[in-house]
C-alpha cells in the first residue's frame, strides 16, 4: 500500500507563519537590545513567565524584579485569558521557543526521514520534571526576589547571541548547553524542552485541567488509523480517547486538520459547544494581540527601562540608573562630568577602552582586571559628592526620603536612605531585626565584608560564615579582588547571600 503523502492545511501553514513571525519579532527586539538601541528593553519583559516570577514581590511589595515590567504581567494575563478558553494555545501557536524547536523537528525530518520516539517508560516519569522545574523556580524566585533562572534560561542565552558567542558562554553558559541541546534534540524527539523541562509549559499544563476547550473524537466515524497519534508532537494517544483532556495536548491542531475522514472525526469545543478549527486558530491570535494593544492604548505597557537622557530630563537621574548597557561616553554626558576624570577613577587606559565601550564589555579588553558596572556608579557619586553616611542605610524599595541633588547642570535624585535600625542584642552574634534581602540589598564586588556587615548591621563574622568564606579572609578589601586567592565567584556569593 502507498504510503499517504501529507498535504499541508491551510490552518497549518498559517500557524506555522504565526511561529516564524513571533521568532523573527523577538529576534529583532532582542538584537536592538544588544545594540544598546533606546526604547528595546531586555528580553526577560517579553516572557510571560516573567510575570509569573514577579507577581509575589508585585503583590507583597508593590514592586517589581529587576529586569521584569507591566509588560510580563500584560503577557501574563493574556495567555492566562488563552488557558481558560483554549488550553495551551499559546505553546501551539505563538511560543517562539516552541517554534524554533518545531522548525528544527521539521529540518531533523528533512534529514532523516521519520520521526523518533522516546521509550514510553521514559518518556512519561520525564514528563512531570518540568513540574518540579516550575516550581523549584517559583520558590527560589520568590525567596531571592530575583530571576533566578535566568543563567540557565536557553530563551535568555538565545536573545543574547547576537552580543556574541563569548558574552553567552560568560553569563548564560548552562543557558547555552541547553539551548544546544534543545534544538539538536528537537531535530530528532519533537519539542523536547516543551515536554521536560519548560517550566511556563507546566503552568499552563495546570491551568489547561480547568480550560473550557476540548479537542473530541467521534468514535462512529473514526477508522482507528492511527495517523493522529503520530502527528502528534506531544505523544498524545489520541485514537483511542474520547476527547484530549491531557496536560500535555498544546492544541496545535495537527490530528484535527489532518484527520483522513474528512467528517468531523475530531474537532474542537468549547464549553462543549463545537468550534471549527479556523475560528480557534484566529479568535487566540486576536486575544493575545488584543491584550497587548489595550495596555499600550492605556499607558500601562512597558518593557525597557528609561534611559539615562530621559531620568536627566525628568529630574530622577541617579548613579544607581547606571546599566551595563550603558557606554562610557553616555554617563559623562548625562551626569554631566569630566570623561578625563572618569577615566582616571576608574583606573583604565582610554587608548585600550574607547568612550564608546558599554560598560558589561570593558571587562573584555582589560581580562587582567575584574570590572562592574558598580566601579562606575561608585566613581560617579564621587565625582558627584554623593555618598551615604555612616548612620544610614541604602534603601532600594522607595520607601525612603528621595533628595533631589543638583550638580554640573543636571538634577538628578540621590540614593533613597532611610535610618538604620539598631541591632538587637541577643544570644547569636550578630541577631539583627531584619535581613539584607528585605531592605533590597544587593551584594557588589566592590563591597567589602566591613561595608557588607554594617549595611546589613550584621557582625563582621556573620557575614563571613554567611558567604561560606575562611574566618581568616581581610573584610577591607573588596570581594572581587580575592575571588581566585580564595576560589569563589561573584555570583556564588550572590547566591549564598540570597539563601
């Protein structure tokens, strides 16, 4: 017998054009980013799971986590809104990562010919990892108010190739492997970080359970070929159920356009009510869409934090605004200061880093040296004359007093402080009435352990035994000069300071 030769749907085609331009339009965002163009935030605003991760510290503290927007909370609620009417259509239909995994499935068939399969007995225990991963996530970000995931997020260490291959492999290495991993994977097993390890997948694997949408089979029509189950790019069994009512179905609409019967064998509902495939298919692009164009009607869309020019123009310049992205040559001129003078604070040859160099790459062209961003917001506040007393402490939350400070021509708002609360005297050394984390205290490289401890207010020995460091290391020099005497990263302490 001839093998059937599959004639693509038109619904198919239009899904996977859908795909190729949400992958094309957050492609194009991610590399204005990285080319530091105004206006183009980082990639993290364009992920509803990012909502996910901020809602906690949003609804506790009014707040958001750093690198997260309204944007995140705007996506957030739109494909939630897509859950409840039609499950997990936004992995079928508009998922960029998922579609980039499925144009590598199609090239992997191109190749080869067929379609592999994982044993069944791995394949479905691996299945409920992804779960695990969500909430794992979920836990640590919440606790951290920080995005956790993100150096092992392949989505992130996508949109940062085009800073090249050796930013990525510096920031996002774990990101990276399996980002590779995921897309030569899917060449061979379809959509495999959907099935095990995506974490928004799982979300909305948990919101599908109370969705209104339903793909049904009729028994009296169907001829039991089986060719849905093998379309289907989650493993489905779908021949032998009386309607899709698993977690895992991204309602791409495979076993439904491509049924041989030719007689509603298998079609969509809602609310139990019948939905043909080309309402479904343009009623979810018109929600999401939708969603977005309302919160930029209203003002209440954002994804990128404002530029250095635009704080100066409204008064609320800060050296804290400062951002890797940030070129040399752009803080002199918002904060109106001497380029001679930075140059000579920061200790670095201008002939080696030109004016031009944003200030996350300048540790490329000096690798004998270790350099943050903070090393230029500390040289500002003291070109500026802005520092923080003794007495008090940094408040990162906005719930201190705000000082506008005029300096050189541009105004511009000084740390938020607030008081420092005593330490408590008590049975442990060091027992304080608060942590770090709660007052926003971010761990710098630049910091010592003598200036960790009292903005903390913490003992000098606490700390140490908190960062997991020798009681014989100097709390006077900063921690980033004796990462390889002592072995650790900045970032390993970030984490221990975090726990």
């Amino acid at each position: 017998m001839a093998k059937r030769k599959r004639k693509i749907d038109g619904i198919q085609l239009f899904r996977r054009i859908v795909l190729a331009f949400f992958i094309v339009l957050v492609t194009f965002m991610a590399v204005m980013h990285q080319l530091s163009v105004p206006g183009f935030g980082p990639v993290d605003a364009l992920c509803p799971f990012g909502g996910i991760e901020t809602l906690y510290k949003l609804l506790a503290g009014g707040a958001f986590i750093s690198k997260t927007f309204t944007s995140n909370i705007v996506l957030l609620a739109g494909i939630v809104i897509l859950g409840i009417l039609f499950a997990r259509y936004f992995c079928g239909w508009i998922c960029m990562f998922g579609g980039l995994q499925e144009y590598f499935a199609l090239l992997g068939k191109k190749l080869t010919g067929k379609r592999y399969d994982i044993p069944s007995k791995i394949d479905k225990p691996l299945r409920y990892l992804k779960y695990a991963v969500l909430f794992v996530v979920l836990f640590l970000t919440w606790k951290a108010a920080d995005l956790i995931i993100r150096p092992y997020d392949p989505f992130v260490a996508y949109a940062h190739l085009a800073g090249g291959l050796r930013s990525v492999w510096d920031e996002f290495a774990i990101g990276f492997i399996i980002l590779i991993l995921s897309m030569a994977g899917s060449m061979f097993y379809d959509r495999v970080f959907c099935k095990y390890l995506c974490p928004l997948g799982a979300f909305l694997g948990l919101l599908s359970k109370v969705s209104l949408y339903r793909i049904k089979r009729e028994d009296s029509t169907c001829t039991h070929c089986k060719r849905c189950d093998k379309l289907c790019p989650v493993n489905i069994d779908i021949s032998t159920k009386p309607a899709i009512t698993s977690a895992e179905c991204i309602n791409c609409l495979e076993c439904v356009t491509d049924c041989p019967t030719n007689k509603n064998t298998l079609f969509s509902t809602v609310s139990k009510k019948f939905v043909s495939s080309l309402k479904v298919a343009v009623l979810g692009i018109l929600i999401y869409v939708g969603t977005i164009g309302a919160s930029k009607l209203t003002g209440y869309w954002e994804s990128a934090n404002q530029t250095l020019e635009q704080r100066a123009e409204e008064g609320l310049l800060s050296p804290d605004d400062i951002k890797g992205s940030n070129s040399l040559r752009e803080v002199a001129d918002n904060f109106n200061i001497s380029m001679d003078e930075l140059y000579r604070k920061l200790d670095i040859d201008r002939e080696l880093v030109p004016e031009d160099t944003r200030l996350k790459d300048i540790k490329y062209l000096i690798p004998e040296r270790p350099f943050e961003a903070e090393e230029v917001r500390a040289a500002v506040r003291s070109m500026l004359g802005i520092s923080v007393p003794d007495e008090y402490v940094p408040e990162k939350s906005g719930q201190g007093s705000e000082q506008k400070v005029e300096t050189g021509g541009n105004m511009f708002l000084d740390t938020n402080i607030i008081p420092a609360q005593p330490v408590r005297q008590g049975s442990g050394a060091g027992e304080m009435t608060g942590t770090g984390s709660e007052q926003g205290f971010e761990l710098e490289g630049t910091m010592t352990i003598r200036e960790v401890a009292k903005a903390l207010q913490l003992t000098e020995q606490t700390v140490i035994e908190k960062l997991g460091l020798p009681s014989s290391i100097s709390v006077d020099r900063p921690l980033r000069d004796m990462r390889e005497e002592y072995g650790y990263t900045m970032p390993e302490l970030k984490e221990r300071m975090n726990q």
